[in-house]
C-alpha cells in the first residue's frame, strides 16, 4: 500500500490566523505606527503653512498608501516585495529635504517630482543592494538592530510626556499615564492568557484610553469635523516638476532609505527566523521604490519599512506576514474614511508612549541577542560595536550636532540609523577582512566574527 508523504508544515510567517485574531493582531500594529506615519505630512505641510483641508488631505493620502505600500511588501507580486510582517510608513529621513524643496519655490509639485525619480531609482538599485548582503554579518547586523532600537527610544519618551510640542509636556499626569499603560501591558503579557499575552499592547493602549477619556486626555472634537469618505485623487496638488537640486537632495535620501530598510528587514528576518537572502532583500528594497513613486503620485511622500514595528513583531511573537497584511488593510480604510482615522488619531500620546517603550526596547534587545553570536575575543569587534554605536547615537543625542555641515550630509548622518550603519559596515571590513598586523592567516583564524 502507498503512503501518503507527510505535508510540509508551513513556516510561522507564512501561517494565517483566525479571522478574529487577525483583526486584533491588525489593529496593534495600526496603534503602533499611526503616530509616525501621520507625522511626516503634518510636519511638511505645517512648514508649507497649507490649509486645514489640505493638510487632511494629506494625511489621508498617507494612510491610503501606507496600508498599499505594507500590502506589497507583505503579500508581494513578481519580484516586489520581502514577504515578511514589515510595515510601512513616509521616512523621516526626507522631512528636512522635502521641507527646503517646498518652501523655496517648487511647493509640492517639485517634492512629488523628485519622490517619483527616488522611487524610480530605489527600484533600479534593490539589485545591487541585494548583493550587499555580504556585507551583514551578526556583528554588523546586531549593531545596527541594536541602534534601531535604541535611537527609537528618545520617540517613545517623547510620546510618554506628552507629544512634541504639547503645552503640558512633561507634566507628571502624562508620565503617570504611560506607565500605568507600561505596567498594564508587561501585566497581560505575563499573566494573560496565551492569545491575550499576544495583544498585550493592543489591551494596554485600550486601557490606557479607557482611563484617558475621563481625566480629560483625550480631544475627540476632530471625528465630528472628519468626513465620513475621502479619495486620493493622483496629482492633487498639480502636476509634478522635476528640478535637478531636488532629485539630487531626494537621490540622497533614497541611498539613507535603502540603508536602513535593510537593517529592518534583516531584523525582522532574524525574530521571525526567515532570514533575509540577497534576493528577497532586493525584492524588499523593490517594493519600497514601488511605493514611493505610488507616493508621489497620490500626493504623499516617500516610504520605507517602520521600525516602529519591528519591536512588536519580537515582542508579541507572532510572526505572520497576514497579520501585517490586515493591518495594511485596516490602513487603507482609514485612508478612505477620514472620520476612522480621526478617531484612532485621539489616542493620547502617553498611552503610545508606554506601550512603545517597551516595544523599542524590545528591538534593541534583539539586537543584543543576536550580538551573542559573535566572537569577541581576541579581535577588535568590541570596537566595532562601540564606536558603531556611538556615531549611530550622536544625531540622537545631540540632534543639532551636525546644523553647520551641508544638507546632503546632514540627511545621511542625522540619521542615526544610517550613520551606525554604515559605520559597521566600514568597520568591519577594516578590522575584520583588509589585512592588518595578524595579516591575511589572523584573519581566517575568527571566520564567525569575519564571515560574510
């Protein structure tokens, strides 16, 4: 009698949930990120000083292209997209570039303009990155997930006091606040049963609400003034211009973008233990130039893999691409009604901050986990580490440390994940692979540390 050959048991990222649980798993990577995706069009339209209208407009075109961008790297077609749970989201890498091209003269026809080409040019290019890989070994690849993490961080404080800007920053009500959502959070994710365990951000920011609401936290004066249907219509606000300056300056960021969308797809390769070949990378890489030239056309801005995410993919350990794919979903809905976006839009800002607080440092542990790979003895890695880390933290901490360099150089090094990239990367191919003192033989002797 023939046997039946055994199926082949499919990959968590590729395993899709419950209807229910995709909803809920949906939902918290959505809270998660809407903060910074709706940042980028609200700090370039207000440096515009465009109107009310527009400035919703533009949101809702973010959203729109958001939940298209994170359904092509998630769900992918041909040879666009990682296929990994990666969300979404405008870079803030293009702000100060974008901001300087508006308000000189181009307004945003020329910023679309210059999107478009970076878009076109990040889809040329994911090939050659691709092959870069090599260059990813765990010393470079846990450094850079460890000042992922890490520079996120200063995001959440922020978040946790209050939001930028606001007028009771720093007030203790808002710190208070966030750590109760922080305690509420770390208490499901213990104590809770397995499926909660898994929502537990999900549960802390709706706890975290339900508390906000009757101390006055909460604004939800805008769900009224919303409209109930908005459409992005292609090329709102003109037709686009291409200036020379702009495509440069936008060229530049496209080059930043790549850097760190590799970093985050590398990480999520490792959490999700589907780790990131040359091909899939450039596949990735492919689909965020799709998306950012899909921006310039919907009247949004260029796009990349959000951190912001990477933590609660760790953190809550489900490692479904689906469930990205629904909150994808969720976001074009949002992008088609405004009066939904307006209301996952009054969530406090400290409720955000607890829960992100321990998000972000859930990426930079992972980065730490993966250091745990690498040999450290009797070699210069621990340098490579330190000085990685402390160039990647700079911008960070001393965020006007680089205001007297020239704009190209500002827009690659305050990023502090593209500087301690490219630091690592730099590093260790000069300790690690060109002949030094040991030479060639003291080289070969640490293949763990040194493999690419």
């Amino acid at each position: 009698m023939a046997t039946t050959a055994p199926a082949h048991p499919v990959h968590p990222v590729d395993e899709v949930p419950p209807v229910r649980h995709l909803a809920a798993f949906g939902l918290q990577h959505v809270l998660a990120m809407y903060a910074g995706a709706v940042a980028v069009p609200l700090i370039v339209g207000g440096a515009m000083k465009l109107s009310p209208a527009d400035l919703a407009y533009l949101i809702t075109a973010d959203l729109l292209v958001c939940g298209i961008a994170t359904l092509i790297q998630c769900v992918g077609f041909w040879r666009f997209g990682v296929r990994l749970p990666i969300m979404q989201g405008c870079t803030f890498a293009a702000v100060s570039p974008m901001v300087l091209i508006g308000t000189t003269g181009g307004g945003l026809p020329a910023i679309y303009g210059s999107v478009i080409v970076a878009g076109l040019a990040i889809v040329l290019l994911a090939p050659v990155f691709g092959r870069l890989l090599r260059f990813f070994p765990p010393l470079v690849t846990g450094t850079v997930i460890l000042i992922i993490g890490v520079s996120l961080l200063p995001v959440a404080g922020n978040w946790a006091a209050g939001g930028v800007g606001a007028k009771d920053f720093g007030e203790p009500k808002n710190l208070a606040l966030a750590g109760f959502v922080l305690a509420v959070v770390l208490a499901v994710q213990r104590f809770a049963p397995p499926f909660l365990s898994r929502i537990a951000v999900l549960v802390g920011i709706a706890v975290g609400l339900a508390v906000a609401v009757p101390f006055g936290f909460t604004d939800f004066g805008g769900v009224g003034d919303a409209d109930w249907v908005g459409i992005s219509t292609p090329f709102h606000f003109g037709t686009p211009t291409f200036h020379a300056s702009a495509i440069v300056s936008m060229l530049v960021v496209a080059l930043v973008t790549m850097t760190e969308t590799t970093g985050d797809l590398i990480a999520v390769g490792e959490m999700t233990d589907r780790k990131v070949e040359p091909r899939t990378l450039a596949d990735g890489l492919r689909a965020d130039g799709l998306s950012t030239v899909l921006g310039g056309v919907f009247n949004t801005f260029p796009y990349t893999a959000f951190a912001q995410n990477v933590g609660l993919v760790g953190m809550t350990r489900v490692r479904s691409r689906w469930v990205v794919a629904t909150a994808g979903g969720i976001l074009v809905l949002l992008g088609l009604l405004p009066k939904l976006g307006a209301v996952v839009a009054a969530v406090p800002a400290p409720v955000l901050g607890g829960a992100g607080l321990v998000m972000f440092g859930t990426v930079a542990a992972s980065g730490l986990r993966t250091l745990t790979e690498v040999d450290f003895k009797g070699n210069n890695n621990l340098t490579v580490v330190a000085v990685s880390v402390a160039v990647g933290m700079l911008p960070v901490g001393v965020p006007t440390v680089y205001a007297k360099f020239p704009d190209w150089f500002q827009t690659v090094m305050n990023s502090g994940i593209s500087a301690g990239c490219l630091t690592a990367i730099v590093l260790n191919l000069l300790f690690n692979h060109l002949p030094g003192k040991a030479g060639s033989a003291g080289a070969a002797a640490e293949p763990k540390a040194a493999s690419v």
